[in-house]
C-alpha cells in the first residue's frame, strides 16, 4: 500500500520520446533534439561555412523540439480517443468494515481515524525478524495470487475483499489496510483510471478492465505489503503493454539495489524504462520502508531525482511504481482515499517488499 508524498512540481517540461508503448529507435529525431552529430555535414569548414555548420545544428535543435512537442499532442490526442468511450469510474456502495476476531494481533493504529505519520524509523532487521518479514511476506503473496484468480467480469471489487479479508484471518494475521487511517476495507481495488487506494465497492468487473489490487498483511508484528495488476477478460493491446512495461520497470527498479546502492538509482532506472514507451511515472505515490511498522523511511521515489542517502543490509523497503498512458498528475474523490489520473487515462502498479543484502535484493514477495 502506498505512501503518499507532497513532492515539489517545479520541474521542467519533460516530452514522451514515443507513442503508445512503441519504443524510440535509436536513429529518431530526438537524439537532434539533444545535439547529435549531423553526418552528411563534413568534418571540417573554415570560414563562412563553419558559421553555416552552427545554424544547421541549431536549426536541428529546434525542429526536434518542435518534433517532440508534435508527439507529445498526438499522444494526449490518442489518449483521448481511445478511452472516450470507456465508462467513467463513480462511487458505488461500500459494505459494512468486516470483522477481525479477537485473538488475531493487530497494528496500533486500527482504533484511530488519524491517519499516522511517516515514521522516520529505518526497517532493519536482525536474523529473527528477517524471518519474521519473510513469512509475512510470503503470506501477503499467497493471498495476491489467490484473489487474482477472481478477476473476471461481474465480480465486483467488494467481493474481492471478502475473499482477500477471510484468507488473511484465516492464516491468523490482520489485514493491514483495514483501518489504517479510517481505510474502511481490508484490500485496494484499483480499476482503470484509479492510480491506487481504491475502496472496494459494488461496481462490477468490465471486460477489458485492469485491476490493481494492493494486499498488505500484519503477522507475528510484521507486515508485508505487495501489489499486482491484473487483466480482466478481453483487454486491450495497449492497457497490456502499460502493464507490462509497469511491471518491467519495477523489476528494473529492484535490479539495482544492493548494500551500498544509492536510492535515487531506483527512481533513474524506472524512468528511464517508462520514458522508452512514452508512459508517465507518478510522482505524488512512492514506496516506503516496511517492516515491523506500516510505512516508515526510506521514501522511495521512482521518477528522476537527487534524493540522498543509501540502501544497508538488512533493510526492507517497497518499489511501487505507478505508470500512466497519459498525465500523471491525479485527483481525490471526497472519501479521501481512492486517487484518480487527472485526465481520466488508465494506470498500471506493481509492488515488491525487498530485502537488502550484500549483493543484491531479495524479493520478499515473489507472486
């Protein structure tokens, strides 16, 4: 389940290299828009020629900026007209809060409606918790599979939840979300547009829909948390590659961590996968340290950024990334949780729990 951050926007515009899913040739027109060697020019000019070498390379500048922008419109336009007929999501009835036996631990925060803080408690474990982590994990991976076999159309979200929340208490654990926060239900449903923390509900299942959905469990005092997207009936070419391309980026994200790695690495890495097909990375939902706490440091980012600070052994965090067909910034409807793309275009997220060692990241969550 992700965390979400109030990130600086102040960037500077950044143009899709592709459209839709197709990656960008090497030969494209964007390396003109960086300055790359002209080679049908000569090698060397003296006089009037040299200054007519420096006005062909700015004029190359400017038409692949220009070109640039041009995709970036047929792209917004294309989105448009392949998701103008796809029903937009609304609220449906969400259920009573499903009961928790007794004798099942549960976090401290489930009888608050103050949503916590990010504690600024790093997750590093000793032999025992490791242990600890690896079980909660491999329990919250468990379920995630399972619930994924009830994706098809006319399931509704809500009975996802059911299913999710009695395989959990079944195995003696608590479901996490359940509470967190005054979260009112024990998994996220995400649907299409819905970039995370959808609340299920009585809205059906379509075919050609994609569904994310978040399981995080607390066991024996650890939680582990992972998601997955899944694919609902007939889906479309497109909405597989987002998916695709979404979980692609987050394993790119785990392939360079180790003891000793940089965190911003993880975030360079991802969007550098997403940028080759033209897909947005959110920005305001990151990953987060996880362990015998819900969310705590480190924050992980996955677009581009200067974020300091290094990973250590032992330590468990998420990668969560959250990819787009079109922009990335998002709004809330007014139950607070369930975040939609601003433009009403789909979004795709995958999540692993990692651990660090000294060589590389064991993925806790292995679906």
């Amino acid at each position: 389940m992700g965390f979400g951050a109030s990130l600086p926007h102040a960037r500077p515009l950044q143009l899709s290299s592709s459209l839709y899913g197709e990656p960008l040739s090497s030969t494209s027109s964007s390396s003109l828009f960086i300055g790359g060697p002209l080679a049908s020019l000569p090698s060397t000019f003296t006089g009037s020629k040299l200054h007519f070498r420096k006005l062909v390379i700015v004029s190359k500048r400017i038409s692949g900026l220009e070109e640039a922008m041009r995709i970036q419109r047929q792209k917004e336009l294309r989105a448009t007209k392949i998701f103008k007929r796809r029903i937009p999501l609304r609220p449906g009835r969400v259920s009573p809060r499903l009961p928790v036996p007794d004798h099942i631990p549960k976090p401290p925060y489930v009888n608050s409606t103050s949503l916590p803080e990010l504690s600024s408690e790093y997750q590093i474990h000793d032999s025992e918790g490791i242990s600890r982590m690896k079980a909660a994990c491999e329990l919250a991976a468990r379920v995630l599979d399972d619930a994924g076999t009830l994706v098809r159309p006319s399931v509704t979200t809500n009975e996802i939840d059911k299913a999710v929340h009695q395989m959990i208490i079944e195995a003696g654990a608590y479901p996490s979300p359940l509470g967190y926060g005054g979260f009112p239900k024990s998994v996220c449903t995400s649907v299409n547009e819905c970039m995370c923390h959808g609340i299920p509900d009585s809205r059906q299942l379509q075919d050609g829909d994609i569904i994310n959905i978040d399981v995080t469990v607390y066991l024996h005092g650890y939680h582990g948390d992972t998601s997955k997207t899944f694919l609902c009936g007939n889906v479309s070419d497109g909405l597989r590659r987002l998916v695709k391309v979404t979980e692609e980026c987050m394993e790119k994200g785990i392939a360079v961590c180790k003891d000793g790695a940089i965190f911003k690495k993880i975030g360079k890495r991802i969007s550098e996968h997403a940028e080759k097909y033209g897909y947005g990375v959110v920005e305001r939902f990151v990953g987060h340290g996880v362990g015998t706490v819900f969310h705590s440091e480190p924050v992980i980012l996955h677009h581009r950024n200067d974020k300091p600070g290094s990973m250590v052994e032992g330590q468990t965090f998420t990668i969560e990334p959250i990819l787009t067909l079109g922009s990335t910034e998002c709004k809330t409807w007014s139950d607070n949780w369930t975040t939609l793309t601003a433009d009403g275009s789909p979004a795709a997220q995958f999540e692993h729990t990692i651990l660090i060692t000294r060589t590389g990241a064991e993925v806790l969550t292995k679906y």
